[in-house]
C-alpha cells in the first residue's frame, strides 16, 4: 500500500512539473493586457509631444513600461519547451487578438516572438509564419493609418505610441583600437538593441565590421544615419562557395548566390533559413534546385550499377549578407567540411 502511495506521489510531483513549465494562461493574458495598455500610452504620448512641456519626460516613462511589458512577454515565451506548448501559447494569443484592434496589434509582435523560438527549437510551426502574412499585418497596416483605431475609451484616458522594434544591418571598416566598435556596443547597451549575428572581416587597411541588430525604429534610424547600413525586412541573401577535389585531380568550385523570391521571401531571406536548411545538406539542396551548376563540379561515377556524382573532399563556405552587399559586407560567415559526398546522377 506505502509502495503504491509513494509511486502515485511521484507521478503527481512529474504531472506538476511539466505543468508549471507551460505558459499559466491567467498570467499570460495579463502581460498581454499590460502591454497593450503601454502601446495605446505611447500612442497618446507622442500626440502630446506637440501640445505639452511634459510630453517628453512622458513618453520617456511610456517607453519604459513598454520595454519592461514587453520583456515580460518574451521571458514567458522562452520557457517554452516545444511545439505543443507554442502551440498553446499561440492559441491564447489569437483568443487576445479577437477583443480589439490594439490586441491584434500585440498578437502581430507576440507571432514573432514566437517565430524565434520555433526556429530555436527547430518546430516548423507554419501557422505563426501564415498569420504574421494574414489578418494581424493588415489590420496594422490600417490602424498605421488611423491610430485612433488602436484606441479604446480607455487607454484614451492613458498615454502611448507604438516604437516598433525593427531589424537592421550596420556595416563600418575600424581601426586597430576598436573605438567604433566599442562606441557602438554602448549605444547598443543604452538603448536595449539585441545582437543577431555578426562578423568581422579583417583587413590590413581596418577590420570591415558587420553587424546585424534587433532595436527601436527611432534608435535605427538614428544609427543608419551615422553607419553605412539598411534596414532588414526578411531579405538577407547569401552566397554558398562550394570546392570539391584534392592535391592530386585539382580542385573545382562555384559560387551560389541566393536571395528571397516574392513567394517565399518571409522564409528564404531570413538567417535562421541559411543556417538551418543550406547548412544542414548544402549538396542535396543545390541537387535539387540547381543540378546543372552542381555537377560541373561533381565526376560522375557508377556505384552498385547506378550512376552517380561524386562531390570529393567537400568544403563549404557560407556567407549571409543584405541588400545590395557583398560576401565583404557579411553578417554571417561559415566553412563546413563535408568529405566525400555522393548524389544520384540526373
């Protein structure tokens, strides 16, 4: 009887714990509600810059409520463990969306925080990618335009506009001393901005440094005036150097230049897409997209009565760069060492 008490007591002990590892929905819809309270506040606030001597120092405080509402959000986000409990947390962010425009707005920046964390855990949860391309981004295109629309009776009474946080790549050649590399970390620090990627090509004249960066619009912009840099909206490309061959047959390569296409541009031209599906098997990937530049590196040879490509001595060079730069402007850079690789022969 003991034995069974104590082994029915470790089974609760477990249920719990995996319990209290998932997003509480009481505590979850309540950091929701707060930040889009903060946003409908700054909304109000930045009116108020015009009319108001205090409208400064209110949108100071506005924007840091927002930060620490929407920091909140992302703590609770990276507890999540895998797929069934985005699912879940994604589940009760679109129950949030459905109460009111400035919700959806919530629900738009709640996606892409769930976005990362899938791509972190490897979860191919396409239903998060299809909505920040469906309803929420149109309703925010229209509430842009109308901000009114994202306020309540409410959250009128309150003070706030949304200062979107945006992506960017920032590119600059340092001296030996680093000063702008380190003037530039502290205004990252300052300002809260997130290091994505970064890569730094060295050279004799001045290390050419890249970095690309999470931050405020209003930081962005500020930046891109001073540094050389865009901002990036899902269009990375990349540029995949693949040799093949040794000492003694020579060495072959060719270079892939890749970049998103209209009908995957929120899939290809994003890093964690480079990282994870070039880089896991660049051979069968260019195989099955662009078999005739491959095989001019390949020797065909016949395995077990099938022809087939032999790719000798395999090395792979990624670089992942933006806009209209190149593999010296990179954000990204990788080399892989593959071995021999084979493929069917077309």
């Amino acid at each position: 009887m003991l034995k069974k008490i104590f082994v029915l007591a470790v089974a609760l002990l477990i249920s719990s714990s995996c319990f209290a590892a998932k997003i509480d929905s009481t505590k979850y819809n309540k950091a929701l509600k707060e930040y889009a309270d903060c946003i409908s506040r700054i909304n109000y606030c930045m009116k108020e810059l015009t009319s108001n001597d205090n409208g400064s120092k209110l949108l100071d405080f506005a924007l840091t409520k927002a930060e620490e509402a929407e920091k909140n959000i992302e703590n609770m986000i990276s507890t999540l463990e895998n797929e069934q409990e985005i699912e879940q947390t994604y589940k009760l962010t679109m129950a949030f969306c459905k109460k009111a425009e400035i919700n959806e707005y919530v629900g738009q920046q709640v996606c892409k925080m769930l976005h990362t964390k899938s791509n972190y855990l490897s979860v191919d949860f396409k239903k998060i990618s299809k909505e920040l391309d469906g309803k929420i981004t149109k309703s925010i295109a229209q509430a842009a335009v109308v901000p009114e629309n994202l306020m309540n009776k409410r959250h009128k009474r309150l003070i706030m506009i949304d200062t979107p946080m945006a992506e960017a790549v920032v590119t600059f050649t340092d001296t030996g001393a680093n000063r702008r590399v380190l003037n530039l970390n502290k205004i990252f620090k300052r300002h809260g901005c997130k290091i994505i990627s970064s890569y730094v090509n060295e050279n004799k004249k001045g290390d050419r440094c890249c970095y690309y960066f999470t931050a405020k619009k209003y930081v962005i912009d500020a930046l891109l005036g001073h540094f050389d840099g865009s901002v990036v909206n899902s269009d990375l490309k990349a540029a995949v150097k693949i040799t093949t061959g040794g000492f003694w047959g020579g060495k072959k390569n060719y270079t892939f230049y890749l970049g998103p296409k209209r009908s995957n541009k929120d899939i290809m031209g994003e890093l964690s897409w480079y990282k994870t599906r070039i880089e896991h098997d660049p051979i069968a990937f260019f195989a099955e997209n662009n078999y005739d530049e491959l095989a001019t590196i390949g020797s065909t040879e016949t395995v077990a009565g099938a022809k087939k490509l032999l790719f000798k001595n395999v090395k792979v060079e990624v670089w992942v760069f933006a806009g209209d730069k190149t593999e010296a402007d990179s954000i990204y850079h990788n080399n892989l060492e593959l071995g021999d690789v084979y493929i069917d022969a077309k």
